[in-house]
C-alpha cells in the first residue's frame, strides 16, 4: 500500500515564537491555513495554530498547535492530536486500514474531513504509545 508522510503536528505553547524559530533559524516559510466547509473544532487563530508548508499542497509540511485538552472533546474522538505532537501518513486506501484497526480490536478515532480540505483522519497510537494521524481522500 503506498504511504508518504504528511505532516509532522509539534505541540507549542507558544506558536508564534515557535513559529518566528523555524522560519529565522531554519528559513521555513509560514503558509495560511485553509478550513475546509466541513470544518470541526479546530482553533484558527495564529497564536493557536500554524503551518510551515513544504510546498506540495496546501497542508503538508510542519503543523504547529498549542495544546488544548477539550480538543478532543469537542470533535468526539478518543485520541487529543493537539497535545504530544504526532506524525501523519496520507494512504491510498483508509478503509482498509480501518479495517485492520477493527479486525485487531485496535481504539482509534475517526474523523470526516474537519481539519485538512479534501482528507479524512484516523488518529491512534502505536505500541509503544506514539499518536500517529493516518489520512486518505474523502471519497
């Protein structure tokens, strides 16, 4: 099944210095976010949410989020993707991975699309704990 990675999603605390590091130190370019209609919770302020994009579409790159514990609340999921920080992989097939998740009795949390245009997400851990975000196109 063929994979990439996404995003990485960093917690911060405080976006803006964090945000003014990666482009200072690193020459990132900080891009604007883009809700999609079907929008969820997600915070849109810039000292809450940030995006230094590579370039490829209009969401990959490196997501910078201040922790918020009602996050996951307040979309209806049982994994919080705004505190830790996770890794993202897009697939081509996110029913199949579904699948699997159900078949091995796994927890994971399923969105429609909420955050990024055009994708859904399934966030679960791996076993050694680390919150991983796995995404496929809405179909």
């Amino acid at each position: 099944m063929p994979w990439s990675i996404h995003h990485v999603n960093l917690q911060a605390k405080d976006v803006r210095a964090t945000a003014a590091f990666y482009s200072s130190v690193l020459g990132m370019q900080e891009a604007p976010w883009a809700f999609p209609q079907t929008r969820g919770y997600l915070p849109g302020d810039p000292d809450k949410l940030a995006l230094m994009g590579d370039g490829r579409d209009s969401h990959s790159g490196l997501h910078l989020i201040a922790p918020d514990p009602a996050f996951a609340d307040k979309n209806g999921l049982i994994h919080n993707p705004s505190v830790g920080g996770h890794v993202a992989f897009q697939v081509d097939d996110l029913d199949g991975v579904i699948a699997r998740l159900v078949a091995a009795g796994i927890p994971h949390s399923v969105t429609g699309e909420f955050a990024i245009p055009g994708l859904r997400h399934v966030y679960v851990t791996d076993p050694e704990g680390n919150l991983i975000e796995i995404n496929g196109k809405v179909r």
